[in-house]
C-alpha cells in the first residue's frame, strides 16, 4: 500500500486548561471579573476607604452622590449615625467573605472528607450517613439561633452554624461519586497492585472527586452568602458597630421612607455578590464536569 493509499488518521485535538474553557463564556468572564473587583475592594478595604468606617459626623443620612443634596466627602451617602456609607461598605464586603469562605471551607472540606471514607469504607457508611441524615434536620438559622442563644452573637456563631449546615450537603456529594469512582476497573487494579490504602484514596479517589467537590463549593459560596446575611439581619451576626452587610441593610430599614440608600446600597450588592458567584460556579460546572463537556 503506498503513502497515498494509506488511511489518513486526526490527531485528537488537545485538550484545554478549564481556565481557558472558562475565559471563552462571556457571561462567566464578566462574572468572574466583577467578583475579582470586589474581592480585590474587600482585601483593601483599610488601604482605600475614604474614611473610618466606626466614625460619626456631623453629615447624618445625607444621601448618595447621585442626589441634589449629596456631600462630595461622602460618595454614597452616610447612615444614621453619621458613617461613611463607602468606607462601611468596603469592610462590610470584606467581613461578609471572610465568614462565605470560611463556612464554606471547613463544612465543605470536612462534608467531604466524611463522604469519601463512608464509600471508601462500606462499613463506615452506615453510621456516616446517619450523622447526615440527623444533621439535615438542623436548618442553618435555627441553628444559628441555638449557638447565638450559648455563646452569644457573633460572627464566630455565624461562621460555626453556616459550616455545620454546609457539611451533611457536601458529604452526600462527595459520596455520591466516590461510590461511582470506587467500582471503576483502576480501583480495582490498584488493589491487585498491593497499593496501600492511602495511595488508593489519595491518587485515585480523592484525585477523581476533588472536580465535583470544587463544583459544589463554588455553587454552595453564594447559598452561605445569603444565609450569612440573613442571620446578621436578624441580630445573629456581627455586633454593631463592625460593618457587615446584611446587619447594614437592617440598620436601614427604618428609613427607607427618607434614606432608602442606608439599606438599598448593602442590598444590592450582596445581590451582585450572589448572583456573580452562582454564575461562576455554574460555568465552573460546565468546564469542569466531564460529562458536561462537548
């Protein structure tokens, strides 16, 4: 058979970095960058507040910059008691992250731990999805409530109770496809190998989960956002007068008759934060789940 009798074969076409994948979605590229900003806003927030974000003035609800009646040393206005709107927003944000990261964190990583030994360890899965089961029953606010109700509000409170709730969802995830990873053929290959039950787990269980754990706590980021900032606007958060947003919005409804700005500003930007975060966690899923692949 000569060269030009012989079959012509494609190469695979490579396969890109999920990064890559993810920068070709628009909606997902703005997502991404409009949530950067604010992370990058909340990480500075002592560096470019324009004021002390604990400290009165004179200038008492005086309306955003965007108002006839605005005060140019005040862009967004000041609340009731006189704080720069601005400056409260900028560590609100930040404090408001720091409590989505961490629930997030530790409920997701310990969730999943439990959910990978309970299918890694049949004998163990029993018991760990009972502990599931029982901990299901708690919805976060009343648990929340419980710990507010002992230790007193707080943000620790907050993070501990958003954390809790966040395991027995991650735990049921994370064994969800490790059942489906552990009957895979490589499983059992490995253990003909003599591999030892930490390489088994680590290289080849955790290795092959770690993209849906990553899915779910992307997807789960903008849930504890929002749970968080309805707890501090029920009393269960922060004590004032730290600035977190959800206490923010509650400290202005009182006068959203003449200053609506005090509780709208916080409001509408845990709606970007929330809906930025869901967004990016959906395109996340897109480019990182195998299935959903084209």
């Amino acid at each position: 058979m000569t060269p030009v009798d012989a079959p012509s074969w494609d190469a695979p076409a490579p396969v890109r970095p999920w990064w890559l994948r993810l920068l070709r979605d628009p909606v997902a590229l703005v997502a991404a960058v409009v949530l950067a900003v604010i992370v990058a806003c909340a990480i500075a927030a002592p560096l470019i507040a324009p004021h002390d974000p604990f400290a009165s003035s004179r200038a008492v609800m005086k309306p955003p910059i965007w108002s006839d009646k605005s005060d140019p040393a005040h862009l967004l206005g000041t609340d009731g008691q006189g704080r720069d709107m601005l400056s409260r927003l900028f560590h609100g944000t930040r404090l408001t992250l720091i409590i989505g990261v961490l629930s997030v964190g530790l409920g997701g990583v310990l969730g999943s731990l439990l959910g990978l030994l309970a299918a890694f360890r049949p004998k163990l899965d029993p018991w760990v999805m009972r502990l599931v089961d029982v901990m299901l029953s708690f919805p976060a606010i009343l648990l929340g409530l419980a710990l507010v109700a002992v230790v007193g509000p707080g943000a620790m409170p907050v993070v501990i109770a958003l954390a809790i709730a966040t395991v027995p969802d991650s735990a049921r995830i994370a064994r969800s496809i490790a059942v489906s990873v552990m009957k895979q053929e490589y499983i059992e290959a490995g253990r003909a190998l003599g591999l030892s039950s930490y390489t088994l787990f680590h290289r080849y269980l955790l290795r092959n989960c770690v993209s849906t754990i990553m899915i779910f706590m992307s997807m789960r980021f903008g849930q504890i956002i929002l749970i968080g900032a309805a707890l501090s606007f029920l009393g269960l958060g922060a004590r004032p007068p730290t600035a977190e947003l959800g206490m923010m919005a509650a400290q202005g409804r009182d006068f959203l008759l003449f200053a609506p700005h005090i509780a709208v500003i916080p409001s509408v930007l845990i709606f970007v934060i929330v809906l930025a975060a869901n967004i990016l966690g959906d395109a996340l899923r897109d480019v990182l789940d195998p299935r959903l692949r084209s």
